[in-house]
C-alpha cells in the first residue's frame, strides 16, 4: 500500500541513496571531511528542505563543550533510554537465576552491557547520518547536528567497544563477553545495513534485542547451550520435585529451555512493540528510505506483531515449564498476555493508527509487569517466608530437627 511513498522517495533522493549506501567506513570518512569542511551539507547527500531545520554549528561549538554538555552527547550517541532498557533486560535475568551472585559481577554485568550498548548505537549513529536528518524523530542527534565529529564518535564507539568487553570477559566470564561482542556486530554491521536492504532487518533487530537478557544469564554462569550430559535438565522440575514442593535444585533450572524462554520474551516483545510504533511512523521511514514492514504492508506489519503477541502469551507455560516460576506464574500472567492478545488482535484487524498507539502503550507497561511477575513467582523464593509470616516446609523440616 505504502510501496509508492517508498518508490517516490527512492527516485528523489536517488543520488543521496547511492552516495551513502557505499560501504559504511568509506561513508564515515566521506561524512568526517565533509564535516571538517564545516561547509554545509551538500544538497546530494541531504535534501535542502529536509536539512534547513537542522542546525549547524561549527568546530567552535564543539570546543566550546563543557564537560556535562559532552557527556550529555555521550548519552546521546549511547540511546541512553534504549541502553537502560537492555541493561534493564539484562538484570531483569540475574534476577530470577537461580545461582547467586557477587555484586561486582552484578555490576560489572551492568556497566559491561552498558558500554557495549553505547558503541553499538554510536556505530549506528555514524552509518545514519544522511537517514536520521530526514526524519523528525531522529534529526537532532549529535551527528546530524554536527556537534560531535564523527571521527570523535567513533573514537567514543571504540573505546567503549573495547572496554565493555574487556570488563565483562575479566570480572564476568568469556561467554558474556563473546556474546556482547556479537551483540555489537550484529547490530552495527547486519541490522544497520538491512535496514535499507530488507524487512527481514525487524528479525535481525529482534535478536538484537533479545540477546541481553541471555548476557545476564550466562554472566550468573547459567547455559545457553544443551550439552550431551545435560538433557535430564529439560525435565520440568515439577515433574521431579512436585508442584507445591519449596526444595528445588537450582540446576535443574539452569537449563537451555529457561535461557531460550528469556530470549524468546525480549526477542517477540519487540514486534508488537516495534511493529506498532513503525506504524505510526511508517511514512518518515518511507521518506528516509528505510524498508519497514508498515511501509510496504501494513496489514502484514499488524499480522506479525499479533503473531508474536501470540508467542509471548505462550511463555506463560514455558516459563514455568522450564522451573524459572512457579505454576502460579502460569495463571498471574495469564492477565497481561490475554490483554495484549487482545489490543493486538484489533490492531491487526483495524490496522489503524489508534489501535497501534494503544498497542504500543501496552506495549511499554507489558514488559516490566511481566519481569515483575517472574521475579515474583521466581522458584525457590518464598516471599512469605521473606518477610518472617510463612511456614514452608523447608523451614518446619528445620523446626522440627
Ligand atoms: C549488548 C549490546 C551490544 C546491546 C545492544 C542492544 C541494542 C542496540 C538493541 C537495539 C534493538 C533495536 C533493533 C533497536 C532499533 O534500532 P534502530 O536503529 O531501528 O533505531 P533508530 O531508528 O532509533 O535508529
């Protein structure tokens, strides 16, 4: 429906495309002189009447930088909300590992993702340029503003692509750094690049997303990965301790199956979520030359997010399944899993803007409600007990002794 916005933009903006979908680190030098040029974007590369609400400092702005101004950059160029959220992820799966922690593995988890989520979006930032100064949302970056170079970004990219790695592999273990390394390829190098290319980038950026929480479950030494000698470990624990039973072996927890429902949580999260937003959006990035789903059909953009709703209403069993919960968590999740089915259900058949933004707000409470519940209904925490009022059986077999 939306291919002729797309087509349109594609032809007038057919020399801007060209010039920069060039192999990103020549684009980056090619945007780097340009700036130290500190001549005005030339009309091929940024359309005039899109350009002329950008501002456009100079090198003297930028000396001029105090320290807060420039670690508000810094914010910026991280996606400080976007970074909290996968930090957030990332925790949000420390929390309901059944292994303890130590807290400087706790924090050096957090500061670790942190920094590798900070170079993935500056190295996203710096590919983006001559697309984020199209569109509204995202046209007063610091790149597009001009006043961070990009090779000031990308010394910022490096060093907190290096760092970020290097802590999580010194004080966390080598898996968490690998997968934080992956993290950043996979974002600045595959999703960036497909997102101009394919609709098939939304998956690839779902991975993206979905990839923190498996960081906070192996930095707790969790296993992403079955081994031959762990099959017994699917087993739901309900099956070999019994429902109601507060003795639980934290091994059997620490399964593939809970590792792979966490990821599954933040990875189909992100279509509803995603799918709805870009709808909303879906001219300006039709106008940018993005390929969205929405922007080639929306009707298949709605389908997708009401599928994934779908799937995360299923983790309600999953998750309890794999022994991370309890059973209760089945039925007290049963409560925000039927209400995004259902908005998700009437954004696919309205597939209107109203119903994507009720879609998207759901969206926003969904996730947090639901990490709330696992940690909750986590297996093994008692929270009666927690607070001195319950009686577990574990606690009356000590009594009695
Ligand atoms: C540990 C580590 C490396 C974590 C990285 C996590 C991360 C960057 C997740 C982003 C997920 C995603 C696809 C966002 C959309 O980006 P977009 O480029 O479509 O957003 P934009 O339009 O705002 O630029």
């Amino acid at each position: 429906m939306y291919r002729h916005l797309l087509g349109n933009s594609c032809r007038s903006f057919r020399r801007p495309y060209s010039t920069v979908s060039r192999p990103a680190f020549t684009s980056f030098f090619f945007h780097n002189a340009q700036w130290k040029a500190s001549a005005r974007p030339t009309s091929s590369v940024f359309p005039t009447a899109q350009i002329s609400a950008v501002a456009q400092p100079s090198f003297k702005r930028l000396a001029s930088l105090t320290p807060i101004q420039l670690c508000k950059v810094y914010a910026q160029l991280a996606k400080s909300r976007l970074t909290f959220l996968v930090v957030l992820s990332a925790m949000a799966s420390v929390a309901v590992h059944p292994f303890p922690t130590t807290l400087p593995v706790l924090l050096s988890t957090a500061l670790g993702t942190t920094l590798c989520s900070a170079s993935a979006n500056t190295l996203n930032q710096i590919q983006e340029v001559p697309f984020d100064a199209q569109m509204t949302r995202t046209r007063n970056r610091p790149l597009v503003r001009r006043v961070i170079t990009p090779v000031h970004a990308a010394g910022f990219a490096l060093v907190t692509g290096v760092a970020g790695p290097v802590l999580l592999w010194t004080m966390v273990n080598p898996t968490t750094a690998c997968l934080g390394i992956a993290n950043i390829a996979l974002y600045a190098g595959v999703y960036t690049w497909m997102k101009r290319k394919t609709i098939a980038n939304t998956w690839v950026g779902a991975v993206v997303g979905g990839i923190p929480p498996l960081m906070g479950w192996t930095a707790c030494g969790g296993h992403i990965l079955p081994s031959s000698t762990s099959i017994h470990l699917f087993l739901p624990s309900f099956l070999t301790d019994g429902i109601a039973s507060s003795t639980f072996d934290p091994s059997l927890i620490d399964n593939p199956l809970s590792a792979l429902a966490l990821f599954t949580l933040l990875y189909s999260w992100q279509f509803p979520h995603f799918n709805s937003l870009c709808h909303i959006m879906r001219e300006s990035y039709a106008q940018a030359g993005y390929k969205m789903i929405p922007v080639f059909s929306p009707e298949k953009n709605a389908l997708v997010a009401f599928r994934h709703a779908a799937v995360l209403a299923s983790l309600s069993i999953v998750i309890p399944l794999s022994g991370l919960t309890t059973w209760t968590f089945a039925i007290t999740s049963m409560v925000p899993s039927f209400l995004l089915l259902r908005t998700s259900h009437r954004f696919w058949r309205h597939t209107s803007e109203k119903e994507a933004r009720a879609l998207w707000q759901h969206c926003l409470w969904y996730l947090p409600a639901i990490l709330g519940l696992m940690m909750f209904h986590k297996q093994g925490v008692e929270w009666l007990d927690w607070i001195g009022v319950g009686a577990t059986p574990q606690r009356e077999e000590h009594e009695s002794s």
